[in-house]
C-alpha cells in the first residue's frame, strides 16, 4: 500500500491513516491526498493510491 501512496512509513501507520481518513467519510476532504477505493456490497477497502 505504501508504494502506491508514494509513501515511506510503516504498515500500522499507514492502516491508521486510512482508518481516520475512513471513519471521517462525511466530511470529505484532500487533506490527506488519498484515493481510496471501497468494495460498495461490503465496504472493503480495495485500493489506496495517491490523489493526483
């Protein structure tokens, strides 16, 4: 996951930012320049890359 976010931090660090980013989906925002893509039947994440 880290080398699609162009990212260079440990796996439990970038599942945390997913996860705030995640449990604040009402209010969307580019604060963390993120695309993630979630599974609509089961709300999976399917992959996270970096906005461009």
């Amino acid at each position: 996951m880290n080398k699609k976010l162009g990212l260079n931090q440990n796996e439990s660090a970038t599942k945390l930012m997913v996860n705030n980013i995640l449990s604040k989906s009402d209010d969307v925002s580019r604060q963390y320049q993120v695309e993630l893509t979630i599974n609509a039947s089961n709300y999976r994440l399917i992959t996270a890359s970096k906005y461009q």
